[in-house]
C-alpha cells in the first residue's frame, strides 16, 4: 500500500471511480421512479470510464481510451433502446414506478 | 463536484433536478479526462453525454409528464434502504481494497500516450486514438456502427402505436 | 452323448411352449401324447447320459454344461449351467421316467375335463423345473426350478380353482413354500459371502478342504434345511400337502409323493460336505426332526377316511423317514428310499386314482369296499404297493426302510424305536386302508344315488391308458429293492455308483454293533410289518378288537386349527403392523421428502417478489460477497 498523499495519483481517480460506481449502485437500488434509475446506470458507467482512462494514462496505453471510446457508443445505444422501452410501457400510464412493473411475480 | 453531483442525483426528487445533477457530473468527468490527457474523450464526453443522452432524458420526462415528485421518505419494499446501503458501501469497500492492494503490479504495456506537446502536434490524443480504432479494432468499429443502427430500428419498432390502439 | 444334457430339460419346456401356443386346437387326447412324449424323449436323453457317465471312471463322472454367463456381476460369476453326475442323472432317472409314466396315466384320468391342455402345459412346465432343480450346476439354478415347482405346484393343486377348497389349498401352499425359499436365499446369500460362489463344486470344495468355517457351514446348513422343511413337508411346515390333494391325483402322484417333495432330501444330499462340515448337532436335528415328523404323521393316517388324505400324511412320514436317514449319516440310504418311494408312491396315487376315476369321483373310503372284483388291475397293482410301503420283503420298500434303520440304531437307538414304531403304524393304516377299499362288504350301492347314478351303480375298471403305468410301477416296486441289498459289497450297487458325491459324509457303521447285527435287524423290521398287518386285519377285517380311531388323530392333532389361530390372531396383527409401518414409515419418508421440497420450494418461491430493484439488490449483495471472498482468498482484481 502506498502513502496517502495529496497528489493526485491515478490510485485517487481509482479510488473516486469507486465511490461513484457505489453511488450509481445505491441510486439504481433505492430510487422508484425509472428514469431516475437509468440516470443512476449511466452514473456507474461514467465511473467505469474514469477508471479506465486513468490507467490507461498510468499503463501508457491508448487502448484503455479506445475501449472508453466504445463505451460510449454502447451507453448512447442502450439508452436509446432503454427509453424507448419506458416510453412504450408508461405511455398508459404515467404514474408508474418500478414496484408496479411486478409482473414477474413467482 | 463529481461526488455533489452524483449524490444530488439520487438525492433529488424532481426527475429533472437528477437530470441537471447528472450533468454537472459528467462535466466533472470529463474535466479529469483532460487531465488524464485524454482531449478527444472528453470532447466526447460533453457532446454525447452531456449533449445529447441528458437531453434524450430531457425530452422523455417532458413528453411523458413524469415529472411527479417521488416520494423518497417511505420505502414500499422493508428492508431494502439499509441492505442497499450496506451492498453499496460493501462494494467500495471491495474496491477500494482491491485497489490500494493492486498498487504494485502497475507496469508499463502498451506503447506509450502521444502527448501534444510541441513534438507531436496538437492533435497527437486524437491520431492516436482514431489510428487504434481504424487499424486494430476496425471490426469492432463497424459492428458499433450495425449496432446503432439497430438500436434506433428497434426502438423505433417498440414504439410504434398501430391504428388501433391510438383510437 | 453328454451334449444331450440339455435335451433332457429343454424336452418339456418346448412341449410346455407348444400347448400353450396349440393346446386347444390339439384337443384331447393329442396334446396330452405331445407332452407324454416330451418327457419321454427327456427320459430317453437321461439314460443315455447315465450309460455315458457309466462308462467312465468313478472319479470323472461329473460333466458341467454351461449354457451362458448369467450374472457376471463384480466378483459374484454365476453361470446358467447343468451338472451330470451320479446323483443328478439318479433324480432325473426316476423323475423323468416317472413323470411319463404319470402323463400317460393323466390322459386317461383327465379325459373329458375343460381345460385338459392346460393340465398338460403345466405338468410340463412342472417337469422342466423339476429337472432345473436337480441338474443346476449352482445354487440358483437350482433355486430357478425350486421357485418353478413351488408356482407350478400352486397352479396345479389350485386347478379347479372354482372350487373355493382347491384355491385356498393352492395358496396355502405357496405361502407354506415361500417360508421355506426364505431359508433357501439366505442361505444362498451366506454361501456367497462365505464362499464368494454359487457352484455346488467351489461350496462343496470349500467345506471339504476346511475352507469354510464350521458357522457358516452350521447357518448354511440349516437355512438349507429350512426351505427343505418347506418344500419337503416336515413339521412345521408340513400343513399343505394333506390340503394339496385337492389337485387332481397325477398331481397328487407326480409332485406331492414322487418329485417335488423329495427336492428337499436332494438339496441336502447335494450339500451333504457343508452339513458334514457344519456343528455335530445340525445333523442330529435333522434326524430329530423327519423321526418326529414320521411318527407325528403316521398317527394321524391311522384315522382319515379319505384315500387320498392317508396316502398324503404317509408321504410326510416317509419324507421323515428320508430326513431321518440323512441325520443319520445314511446318504444312499435317503436317496435310495426317495427312488422306491417314488415307485411305490406313485403306484398307490395312481391307484387310488384308478379307484376315484372308477367311483365316479368318490374319495370316502367308508363308502368303498370289496372293490377288487370289480376293478382287479387295480386292485392287484395297489395291492403291490401296499407290500412295498409296509416293508414285506422283497418288495422294495423294504430293503431301502431296512437300510434305514440301520444307520439310525447306529446313530441312536432312541429313534430307532421311534422309527421302527412308525414302520410298525405305517403297515397298520396301509393295511387298513386296502381292506377298506378292495375287500370286505361292498358299501357303494348303498350311496349308488348320490352319484347321480342311473339304475344301479357299478364302479368300473380304468381305461387301458390308465392301467399301463400301473403295472409297469408295479414290477418297479418289486425290483427295485436290487439297486441295494445288504448281503453282501458287491451288490451294493447304488452305493459305488454314488460314492464320488457322497462318499466323505457317509456314516461308517462298519464297526457298530447294529452292522454286527444287522440281519438281527432285519428280522425284527420283518416282524414288525407282520405285526402292524396282522393287527389291521383284525380289527378290520376279522373285527376281533374294536376299531380304535381317535377323534384328535382325524384332526391331526389340532394343528392345522392352531396355526390358522396363531396366523390369524398375533399373525395377522403381526402383518397389519408390518403393513402399516410400510405405508407410513416408508411410505412416509418418500412421500416426506416430496413434501419437504415442496415445502422448501414454496418458501423459497417468496423470494420471486417481481420487484426489480430486490433483484438488483441480491446481484449487487452477491457481487459484493464474491468479490470479497476473492480478495480474502488473495486474488488481486
């Protein structure tokens, strides 16, 4: 383990990838309304691609920013696809929270 | 500022305050692209991200009115606040172990960041980047392109009100 | 010629095969020529391979055919084989050629009945397991056809199962016989894990060179004896043949005095190096028990009235007799009563038979009497039988009970009073019965009516198909007794030609007193039977004492009642116990398991909220306990 120290080492930018991943976790888990859960979901995947150019910066390696670069482009489509998804379902109803799509009920 | 916005986000009742919490975070975000001398990411970032995904949001909460206020002091579900919070900070715990206890085994792989600096050229992140992309991951190029076709055919498919259901 | 080995068992199953698939349309008589001359053509195979095997030296008459390897299981090789050596060709000898005899006679008996093929298909099949049983190279080949006769047996006593007295006999037996098959593979298990084999050669092996401890051989020896009990009809197991003579007589005949019974007294010479081997008290209880069962069965002949019950409990005297004698140490004597008994046996079966046939199926004898100018074939021939049974030389009877007894003294003089006590019985009530039957006042006419008879009733002689085998048995009883007679080694016929089988647990009596004496002996059995002849005519005959028969002997001694007590009071609860804890314990435990995992899964089906953000949260627990442990287990991510 290194020293803590105030320099911004990549271990820092790690470490805040961390502590937003967690934060996208706790708002995917405790927020109701569901476009506030697909904001939580992109948050988590911001995090991702902090890390991801953080070490690719650290390892010296442009690859890290490519893979960053297809994330992107992945999330663009997926919330493209996630919204149609909500809109298609609340389009009847506009009060709808997660609980309510409980159809998968055992 | 990252961590005020991440937090406001899942904090905030009103769908629209999130959405604004959620772009002052991926401001944030892309201001440590920069100084992970990655420029064209960060370009990147403010366009796609903050540019148009938020504005996707935007556009959906106003269409479908769905900005009535959640109410976020009952929990329906017992249980689920405290075991959330503790999944949440379990998780940071993990990683954040794993990552001060990976410190050591950094090492050098590829072959090194093109910095603009007077030697390369201004554009330096940006040709390396797009020479990765179009010479080594090229397939993985073009299938991101099939995909986003995909994804707007589909989601437009999803949508599609027939005749009968809009009488 | 050996190769013909297995002609002899395939013969009657094929004919078995062949009436059951074209009985009806055979009709009657032809299907019973067809399985008459099965088991001839089995007769015909046997005594070829007896000539083949005579031909050999003593020490290499023993031929093993092995048909496949039936149970190659790990380290249990049991094949599907038959053994050829003196003493299985000896039972096949007189079961084949007496078992012809008997189908030849059952053509005429049977004659007019419904379901005449079907007798027939049975009595083969009853022939092809009784073969199985006495040629098996192991243990369950033998078993195969002990099973085979007990079911056979079942089907047969039980033929006219709409009489509701025939089905309860037929299953009466069939259950009696299961307790003794429980012995049989237990003790076929025993033998197993003792022996590692099946074969009669690795048992017999192991026990004479040591190999098998006197424990084991003691449990084999006695579980064996258990199913012999069963299948041979000692006490207690003995309370189906008397009920058995439901069956029709070639039924009585074949398998209740001439075959199946005597399997017992095969069993246990065929093991006779694992009894030799086994504690010294094993053998005496055999004695112990065929001398009580000897006597216990004649008193109760002395009083039945129906001809066919008297010959039936003289069959389980006679068993005790055979019983007695291999307790005894006397091997070739058992074995050499089982052949004249067979002969004398079936004789008087088929003769009784001749007269139920010719009374028009009357079978109390209070209502026959001088039959024998009516019917004087029969007469003559059961009269030859009567001879041999009751030991009047030189019928048959005879010499093998006289052989007997001599080994017994030797053994113990205590059942040698016990048994010469039953010979003595054994004269008393066969000689009763004759008298009763063939001579004296003919008491028929005065039941004429009940026969349904029209004008006046006369008993009739058998057809000549009935009447052949009778004679031919009968010159058979009188011979027969050459196979051994004592005056001197060289006659000793039976005894060289089983010696190699027999030849370690024989008793040797050369130095006791009873061989020093034996024609001592001799002429005390003759004296006996002329004393038990000579009692029944006066009381019968001449009426000069008064006709004892005591009401508990017709009962035979209340045991039938008390066992049907025991079996129905405690016996029965016994079995609803049994049955109860099968239902719910057993029963209970399967159902029980099936309710724990419907239990299990309904609780779990709790879990399947339809909540996403639950589910969310169980992945992101899970993914947290995973990562965790890895980083424990010191993987760095």
């Amino acid at each position: 383990m290194t020293a803590f120290s105030l320099e911004p080492t990549t271990s820092w930018y790690l470490v805040l990838s961390a502590i937003l991943f967690g934060i996208g976790t706790l708002g995917v888990l405790v927020r109701r309304n569901p476009l506030v859960m697909f904001m939580c979901i992109e948050l988590m995947l911001n995090a991702v691609n902090l890390s991801f150019v953080a070490l690719a910066r650290e390892l010296n390696d442009i690859n890290g920013q490519t893979i960053v670069f297809f994330v992107m482009v992945v999330a663009a489509a997926e919330v493209v696809v996630g919204l149609g998804i909500i809109v298609s379902i609340m389009r009847s109803r506009s009060t709808l929270t997660a609980d309510d799509l409980a159809g998968l009920k055992g | 500022m990252i961590l005020v916005g991440a937090v406001g986000v899942i904090v905030r009742k009103h769908p629209v305050h999130a959405a604004l919490s959620l772009v002052l975070t991926l401001f944030g975000v892309a201001v440590l692209f920069v100084a992970q001398e990655a420029h064209f990411l960060a370009a990147v970032q403010v366009i796609v991200y903050a540019g148009a995904i938020v504005v996707l949001f935007l556009f959906v909460i106003m269409l479908l009115g769905v900005d009535r206020v959640e109410n976020l002091r009952t929990e329906p579900l017992s249980g689920q606040r405290p075991l959330a919070v503790l999944a949440s900070l379990g998780l940071v715990a993990v990683l954040i172990t794993a990552i001060l206890r990976g410190n050591q085994i950094f090492n050098e792989r590829g072959t090194g960041l093109n910095l603009p600096d007077s030697q390369n050229g201004p554009d330096a992140n940006t040709v390396q980047l797009a020479e990765s992309i179009f010479s080594q991951y090229v397939v993985a190029f073009e299938v991101t392109s099939v995909l986003l076709v995909i994804a707007v055919v589909g989601t437009v498919l999803l949508t599609r009100r027939t005749r009968a259901a809009t009488e | 010629m050996l190769n013909l080995l297995w002609l002899i068992p395939l013969s009657p199953l094929v004919g078995a095969l062949l009436n059951m698939a074209a009985g009806r349309k055979l009709g009657d008589p032809r299907s019973g020529w067809l399985a008459t001359s099965a088991t001839l053509i089995s007769f015909l195979a046997t005594v070829m391979v007896y000539f083949e095997l005579l031909g050999r030296q003593a020490e290499k008459r023993s031929h093993v055919a092995t048909l496949f390897s039936w149970l190659p299981v790990g380290s249990l090789q049991v094949d599907f084989a038959l053994l050829a050596d003196p003493l299985s060709i000896t039972m096949s000898l007189f079961v084949t050629g007496i078992s012809t005899l008997i189908h030849l006679y059952a053509i005429g008996y049977m004659h007019g009945d419904a379901k005449f093929s079907k007798f027939f298909v049975y009595l083969n099949l009853f022939v092809f397991s009784m073969l199985m049983l006495v040629l098996g190279e192991n243990l369950l080949v033998t078993f195969l056809g002990w099973e085979g006769v007990g079911a056979c047996s079942y089907f047969l006593i039980s033929f006219w199962h709409t009489r509701n007295s025939a089905a309860v006999a037929g299953k009466k037996a069939f259950v009696t016989n299961r307790i003794g098959d429980f012995g049989v593979m237990t003790a076929m298990f025993l033998a197993f894990s003792s022996v590692g084999s099946l074969s009669y050669g690795a048992i017999n092996e192991a026990a004479h060179s040591g190999e098998l401890a006197a424990v084991s051989a003691t449990a084999i020896a006695l579980l064996l004896f258990v199913g012999a009990c069963g299948k041979s009809a000692q006490l207690p197991l003995y309370l189906w043949l008397p009920d058995a003579m439901e069956g029709p007589t070639p039924v009585s005949a074949l398998i209740h005095a001439a075959t199946m019974v005597t399997s017992g007294v095969f069993l246990l010479t065929r093991i006779n190096p694992v009894l030799h081997a086994s504690y010294a008290w094993v053998p005496t209880t055999v004695a112990v028990v065929g001398a009580a069962t000897a006597l216990f069965a004649a008193t109760i002949a002395v009083s039945q009235n129906d001809i066919k019950k008297v010959l039936a409990y003289s069959t389980v005297s006679q068993l005790g007799f055979m019983f007695l004698a291999i307790g005894s140490g006397a091997y070739v004597a058992a074995i050499f009563h089982m052949v004249t008994h067979a002969f004398f046996k079936a004789l008087l079966f088929l003769g009784s038979g001749s007269v139920i046939h010719g009374m028009h199926h009357e079978q109390d004898m209070r209502k026959m009497g001088a039959l024998r100018k009516v019917m004087p074939i029969t007469g003559f021939t059961f009269i030859i039988g009567w001879l041999a049974i009751a030991g009047v030389p030189p019928f048959a009877g005879f010499w093998s009970k006289d052989e007997i007894l001599l080994y017994v003294f030797a053994k113990s003089p205590v059942l040698y009073v016990v048994g010469i006590f039953t010979a003595l019985l054994t004269a008393y009530y066969m000689t009763r019965q004759v008298i009763m039957v063939f001579y004296g006042k003919a008491r028929w006419s005065d039941h004429g009516a009940e026969h349904g008879a029209h004008g006046d009733f006369t008993p009739h002689e058998s057809p000549r198909v009935m009447l052949m085998p009778l004679l031919v048995l009968s010159v058979l009883s009188v011979v027969g007794g050459a196979m051994q007679l004592p005056f001197s080694k060289e006659l000793h016929f039976l005894e060289h030609w089983l010696a190699p089988v027999v030849e370690e647990s024989e008793a040797y009596i050369g130095k006791s007193w009873a061989y020093q004496n034996k024609y001592l002996l001799l002429m005390l059995a003759i004296v006996v039977a002329t004393t038990g002849i000579v009692l029944a005519v006066a009381v019968y005959a001449k009426g000069k004492f008064k006709v004892v028969e005591p009401k508990v002997l017709e009962q035979a001694w209340h045991y039938d009642t008390a066992v049907a007590r025991v079996v129905a009071g405690p016996g029965a609860a016994s079995f609803n116990l049994i049955a109860w804890i099968d239902t719910n314990i057993v029963d209970g435990i399967v159902n029980g398991v099936g309710q724990v995992v419907r239990g299990a899964a309904g609780s779990l089906r709790k879990t399947q909220s339809g909540f996403v953000r639950v589910y969310a949260l169980l992945i992101s627990i899970g993914a947290v306990a995973i990562l965790g442990w890895l980083l424990l287990r010191g993987v760095v991510l």
